[in-house]
C-alpha cells in the first residue's frame, strides 16, 4: 500500500504492514510449488523415461499433500501455537524441493514431492492463523487482501518464472523454486506465537481423512496408472468416508471437532470453494500441455499469464467491494461462476488453440481464485470458536485443496481418454455443482458487510 495507506488511519505499525506481504510471498512461493513445476512436465518425463500422464502425479500428488496435511497444521497449531508447525513446514518444504531436484528416478521424484507438498502446507492455514491473532476488524480485511494480492501475483508468476528458469538451468532448478520460502522465516519470526491449548493431537482421526482425501485424487487420475490404483483409490474412499464419521461420533472433539463440520458455513462454503482451484490447477495442466504440443517454448507459455499478474493487485480491491455489498456466501457464489466461466472459455481455447481465449480462461480464474480463497477464509474464522479456529481453517483448506488436487487429476487423468478439451469440460461440472451446495447459505439474509481491503 503506497505510504502505508489505510493502515496509517488504523494506527498499524510499518512492522506490523510488513507481516501480511511476507505471509503472502510465502503462500506465493509454495504455490508456485505447482505453477512453475506445471509448465517443465514435459521435460521431467523425458528425463525421468515416464509420459506426460505420468508425470502430472508429480503436480496432483504435491497438492494432495498440501490438501490432506493443512488440516494437521491447523489442528497443531491449536494445540502448540503455530511456530513450531511453521517451522518443520518449511524445513520439509525445503528439504522436499532439493531432493525433487537431484531425483535420480520417478519414484524419488513423487516421494519428494509428496514431502515438498506435505512441508508446503503449513503455510495457507498458519499464514491466515497468523493474521488473525495479530488484527481484527478492518486491520484483518486490509492484511487478508494485502496476503491475497502478493500470493496471486507470485503464483501467477510461477510458469513464466519456471519457463525462464528451464530454459537457463533446466528444469531440476525449477522443482528448487520454493526453498526460497526459508529466506522469508527470519522476518516472520517476531510474529509467530507459541501459544496453544497444550491438548494432544488425534494421529488417527488425522490419518483417516488423510486417507480417504487420497482415495478421491487416486480414483480420478487412475486411467493413467491403470486398474491397481483405481482399486485402490476407490478401497480408501468407499472404507474412508464411514469410517471418519465413525470416528467424529466417536471423539467429537477429535482431529475433526463435531462443532466444525456441523457448522454449515464452513462445509457448504469450502465444498463450494473447491471448485475454483480445481478450475485453477486443470488449466494449468491443460494450458501448456496444449501449446507445448504446438511448438511453444515454456517461457512462451508463462508470458500467457502476464495479464494474471498485472490483475493480481486490483484483486484485494475487487473481493473487499463483493464482500462489502454481498457478503461471504454470495461472493463465493461470484467465486464460482467466474470458475466455470473460466473453464468454458479453456475448453473451447483447448479445442481451437486460441490464444486470445486461453488468456481470458487464466484472467478469469485468477479473479475467481483471488475471491474464493479469502472469502472462505474471513468466513471460515467468524462462523467458530477461537479455539477450534485453526482446525476449522485447516478442514476449510483441505477441502479447497482437494478440488485442486481432484482439477489436475482430471485432466491428467482424463485426457488421454477424452482429450484436454473433454476433460475441461468435465471440470466445468463442478463449478455447477458447488453453486447447489451453497444455495441454503445464498437464499438466506446477507451477512453483515466486511470492510472492504484495499489494494496492496
């Protein structure tokens, strides 16, 4: 914000402006985990002697991780505060992407990227607990749309970064990106509490919706990898599912406290929200999968994202106004409309390989991903308890992250059978489909409006 601007009038200190730009840059770089990793596939396969099919678990694997391991860190973070979870986050973070680079064989490539993803997910839910332990009010309106802003804009630029990156170093210097995150863990430091309820963490309840998380992704991208993982995916799925409502039953104020899942906010909205970044990571899959296959260089096909970042910065702008005038239900409704309009204008700019197309689907979805992602979060922390305010962030993320995960799946895995265009479309469903889930949440009275952020 130029010269601290609506911060000076709330008394908020230059440190304290500082703290919303360095989470954002850090959301940034783990995304970036997937969006410059997306655009160097193709090189990965042939270096690693998979296809490009294949190569793509190494994207929905990562964000499988980043989805099922949220929840863990908010729920910890509950518990111990979020320094510690922050910490080993982004030491496997690191650790994960320097082994992704000197993979010497696919299969170390996945279980890095695995952790790459599990280390990553420490961030969306602890950065959001971290705003708001530190604001409140309109200070947290500005500092959600100043995190939003610089994470769009970071991860928008991932491919072009990731093109230009392979194109000088190669693409193992591309999978390294996100050490970068550890250079930000100095300036943070002051600002991570320690502070928790000091209960224990419930490791089962944990890895059962881990499991049945995994189920879903395996099942979707299975035509790729064949009968086992079909078998298997729909095993942890059809087991998962009862046997986490099961254990809810059982421990209500376990991994999955029966006050958050029964809290209609926070289900129908993150089940809603899925659906942008599942719009979000199929086109990046199916963008340079697409133009790659016509020749492009990878750099090539990151400058589509250009106009992407140049939105980023107005986008804090456009959610705090939605929110203001409609408020959370109704502008993740926008949310997803813009989803599956974004998927439409991709699918037809898949089938035609038109540029001018393909660029307004990136447009699209980077404002309907810069209008989910904070709105489910302000949404998310005013409907529970400050107690369980962690985990509810954390099950909120996990859900929006599964659909991200479930986006790359589909048209990796649905893409030798239907085509890239085919397998958008089938994505477009989706969109469609949260809209039904939110319908109770906006049929019912506005919720009151939020102040609305300010550029940052």
């Amino acid at each position: 914000m130029r010269d601290g601007g609506p911060w000076v009038h709330l008394g908020v200190t230059p440190q304290a402006r500082r703290v919303p730009f360095h989470l954002g840059a850090l959301f940034g770089l783990a995304g970036m985990g997937s969006s410059s990793a997306s655009i160097v596939l193709r090189d990965l396969a042939s270096d690693l002697g998979v296809g490009v099919g294949v190569a793509a678990w190494a994207i929905s694997l990562y964000v499988l991780m980043l989805a099922v391991t949220t929840a863990v860190y908010g729920r910890v973070a509950d518990l111990v505060g979020v320094r510690t979870p922050l910490l080993v986050g982004l030491v496997l973070m690191g650790s994960g992407s320097l082994v992704s680079a000197l993979a010497p064989t696919f299969g170390v490539e996945l279980v890095a990227r695995m952790a790459q993803g599990a280390g990553a997910a420490a961030v969306p839910t602890l950065g959001v607990t971290i705003l708001n332990q530190r604001y409140s009010g309109a200070e947290r309106g500005y500092a959600l749309g100043r995190l939003a802003a610089t994470a769009t804009a970071i991860v928008c630029a991932g491919p072009l970064v990731g093109g230009l990156v392979d194109q000088w170093l190669g693409w193992r210097a591309v999978m390294a990106l996100p050490i970068l995150g550890l250079l930000l863990l100095p300036a943070l430091w002051p600002s991570l509490t320690r502070e928790g309820t000091g209960d224990r963490l419930d490791v089962l309840g944990a890895g059962l919706v881990a499991a049945t998380a995994a189920g879903l992704v395996l099942l979707v991208q299975s035509p790729t990898t064949g009968l086992v993982i079909a078998v298997t995916g729909g095993l942890l799925l059809v087991l998962g599912a009862p046997a986490v409502a099961a254990w809810v039953r059982r421990r209500p104020h376990g991994f999955l406290p029966r006050s958050v899942i029964r809290n209609p906010t926070v289900v129908r909205g993150a089940v809603a929200a899925a659906a942008v970044p599942a719009a979000w990571f199929g086109q990046l899959i199916a963008v340079p999968l697409v133009l790659l296959r016509e020749g492009w260089a990878s750099w090539q096909v990151g400058l589509l994202l250009v106009p992407s970042i140049l939105l980023s910065p107005l986008i804090p702008r456009i959610s705090g106004g939605l929110l203001e005038r409609l408020g959370a239900a109704r502008t993740l409704g926008v949310a997803g409309v813009l989803a599956a309009v974004s998927l439409a204008l991709a699918t037809a700019g898949a089938a035609l390989v038109s540029v001018p197309l393909l660029v307004g689907a990136l447009v699209t979805v980077t404002l309907a991903f810069g209008l989910g992602q904070p709105t489910l979060s302000a949404a998310v922390s005013d409907a529970v308890h400050p107690d369980v305010r962690g985990v509810a962030l954390g099950v909120a993320t996990l859900l929006f992250l599964v659909g991200g995960s479930v986006g790359s799946a589909a048209v990796a895995g649905l893409g030798d059978l239907l085509g890239v265009p085919g397998s958008l479309a089938v994505l477009a469903a989706l969109p469609l489909l949260g809209l039904v889930v939110l319908a109770p949440e906006l049929r019912g009275r506005r919720s009151p409006g939020r102040t609305a952020p300010e550029p940052a």
